[in-house]
C-alpha cells in the first residue's frame, strides 16, 4: 500500500471518478441484476412517531482497512473506541448503542472481509477488535467495495427510521475498480441511503489517488470526508486517575452475577472472558476509558448483559427466591436462600460504592484531559475532534443533542 502521488488536482480526480458513473441510476440497475436488490421505485417508508420515553438509539459500523501500513491507525482505533462510545453516550438523552466492524484488506491476502456483527455488548466487539494486526496489502489499491458491501449489506441494521445508522469508513488506499463481479461503491452507498445509513469517509495518510474516491464515498453517503494523518493522530495522553480506574473497573466486574439456563449461561460466559481479555491485554488508559463508559447511562448495556442477577433483583424484575436453584450461579447454589439474599444485597451495596467512585474520578479525568487539549491548542485536526464533529452534526437529525464541550478523550 505505498502512495503513488499523482500530479492532478481534485477536480480532475472528482470529475474522472464521476465519468466512471455516469448516473448512480445506471449503477443501480446494473447491482440490481448482479446483487438482486428490490427495485427503487417503491412506495416512500412511513416514518412512525418517536415513542415517548423510548430511548434513542446509534448504531455505528466501522469498515477499517487493516493492510499493513494501517498499524497506527488499527492501534489508535484500539485505544479510542470506548472514547468513542462515551462521546456517544454523552447526548442529553442518553441513547442505547450498538457497534460493529468489517476488517478489510484485498484478494490474495489472509482474509478479504472478516465482520463483526452489531452489537449492546462492547466488550466482546472490542475483544475482536483487539485480535486484529496490520499486514499484507503493498500493491495499491484494496477491497474498499466488497468491504462497503458487506456492511450495508451483511450487517443487520435496524428498521427503525429514527436511529442514527452511521457507517465510518477508514482507510488510506483507493478502492479496486477493476473487479468484474464487485458491486461497486456508488450503488453500494445508494442502497445505505434507502436504508437510512450515513456513510462518512476517513482517508489517512495523503495519498492523491484515493482522495476522490473518499470525497465520493462520503458525498454520496450524505456523510463527512475528512483526512487525518496515516496513525490517525488520535489524542493520546495519559492521566494521573488511569490507574485507580483501571484497578476499580476490575472490581466492578467481578460483582456481575449472571443466572439463566445452560445457554444464557454460556452466552455470559463468553461475555466474561472477553471482559477477561480486556483487562489482561488493553491498556490502562483504554481500561480508564471503559470504566468511564460503563459507568454512564449508556454504558450500563455494556456493563451488565443479560441476565445479571443483582441488577435483576436490586430492580425487582425478579425475586431469587422464585430463581430455580440450578439457574444460580454456581457460588450461590451451595448458600442458603438467606445466605443468598445477604449476598446479593452485600454485592449491590459494593457495586454502589465502586460506580461512585469511578463517576467521581472519571469527572477528574475529563476536566484533566480537556484542560490538556486546550494547552495543546484544542487537538482541531484529531481523529477525536473529526469523530465529534461528524456525530454531533449528524445524529441531531435523530433527536441527539451534544454540547459543544461533549467530547471525550
């Protein structure tokens, strides 16, 4: 993937590009007879009322080039996600949110697209995330389609027209125009368009031979096209309350208690390694910045999953004396029902205790962090700046109001 510099202006790329499609109408009717897709011409989606007191909702793909020369970037996607979701959670509603991911490099190498599906539960999409490196690609141009494709089209997107869809595409090499059976971007993004998705473009790096395409991808998605440097040049700073948020996240989710039948319990259990996982390999300020998330009113999907039992009872959604014994944990199956109660409300008090002070030293941090960005001149060119600018413009159309001051590090 190494940039070949071409020495034309944007609007000669633009224009080229455009005479590459003459009419998205045109490819349109061609990806309907390569991908079968309904006919255009149908009856305009009635768009029901927001439900009073439904909370909104984000649902947010990111399509990531994972080619070799994308190292900087894949690294700084692992440290910012859960900045990300809390700079989402931070609407005056606090929304529900939704993640997923198609990694994608080019034919011949070791995958085209792998896709992680939208999902409540972050900490299994970040464990994901995690097992992603940089490498093959070096030849020019990558599989941008078929990875655009896939997200539209493979990912399940909801139905309800007052969610915020988002798709952010980022990658720093054009896409492959001479695959034969691809369906190519512009009918891709057409079709992201019926469904209510945006499609914002990020291109890393400065290579002239993929800014057109960019600019058309995020033109045609209704979305935002903006350049940041090849590693992203994410913000980055580490603070003096990491540490103790790190080490108190820990302890927060060793007091998630999960009960169910023999597949909600494997289902949690997974959802436990992967938290496993993230405390054993992501780093403290990535640590930090989970506790941050979990503990807002977004991030309690996150925290808890399904089925987690000292929510359940603190809530009264259900009574543990009515629980069937062999849907208790394990440590509570071997206790007394009054053991268990004492337990539960003794782990419910602990829990308290640890959200408070993690809210407590996240606030610290926040203050910490943004009186940093302004000495350093406001971070304006960061991917965390770009990101926020890009959702808080968008997701107002939906209902979801930031300040100005909304975005987290």
């Amino acid at each position: 993937m190494k940039t070949k510099p071409i020495a034309i202006g944007i609007f000669v790329a633009t224009a080229a590009t455009v005479a590459y499609f003459p009419t998205i109408e045109q490819a349109l009717a061609k990806a309907t007879l390569m991908i079968k897709t309904p006919p255009t011409n149908v009856d305009p989606v009635t768009i029901p009322p927001v439900v009073a007191n439904q909370r909104p909702q984000i649902e947010v793909v990111f399509v990531l080039d994972t080619t070799g020369s994308m190292g900087g970037l894949i690294a700084a996607a692992k440290e910012k996600i859960w900045s990300i979701a809390s700079t989402m959670a931070s609407a005056q509603t606090a929304p529900d949110i939704k993640m997923g991911l198609v990694a994608y490099r080019d034919r011949g190498d070791a995958y085209v697209t792998q896709t992680i599906a939208l999902s409540s539960d972050l900490d299994s999409v970040y464990a994901k995330l995690m097992d992603f490196q940089a490498d093959g690609g070096g030849d020019g141009p990558e599989s941008v389609n078929q990875a655009l494709h896939d997200a539209v089209n493979k990912i399940t997107w909801s139905q309800n027209p007052n969610t915020y869809k988002v798709i952010f595409l980022v990658g720093d090499a054009p896409p492959h125009m001479d695959y034969q059976d691809d369906v190519k971007y512009p009918v891709t993004v057409a079709l992201a368009k019926q469904k209510g998705i945006i499609v914002n473009a990020i291109q890393c790096g400065q290579d002239s031979s993929a800014t057109a395409d960019w600019q058309q991808v995020a033109s045609l998605g209704q979305g935002n096209y903006f350049q940041v440097e090849q590693s992203g040049n994410a913000v980055a700073i580490t603070t003096p309350y990491d540490k103790k948020l790190a080490e108190l996240s820990n302890k927060l989710d060793k007091t998630r208690l999960f009960y169910g039948n023999d597949e909600e319990k494997a289902k949690q259990a997974s959802k436990m390694a992967a938290t496993d996982k993230l405390h054993k390999e992501a780093s403290t300020e990535a640590q930090a910045r989970r506790a941050t998330f979990n503990t807002s009113k977004s991030g309690k999907t996150n925290f808890l999953g399904d089925n987690e039992l000292v929510d359940a009872v603190a809530s009264g959604r259900v009574k543990l004396s009515t629980l069937p014994k062999k849907s208790l944990p394990d440590s509570l199956q071997v206790m007394s029902p009054a053991a268990q109660e004492e337990f539960v409300g003794k782990t419910k008090k602990e829990r308290g205790e640890l959200e408070s002070e993690i809210k407590q030293l996240a606030e610290q941090r926040n203050d910490y962090l943004r009186q940093k960005v302004v000495a350093e001149g406001g971070k304006k060119d960061s991917l965390d700046t770009k990101l926020y600018g890009a959702i808080s413009e968008q997701a107002k159309e939906k209902g979801l109001v930031y300040e100005a001051d909304s975005a987290k590090y």
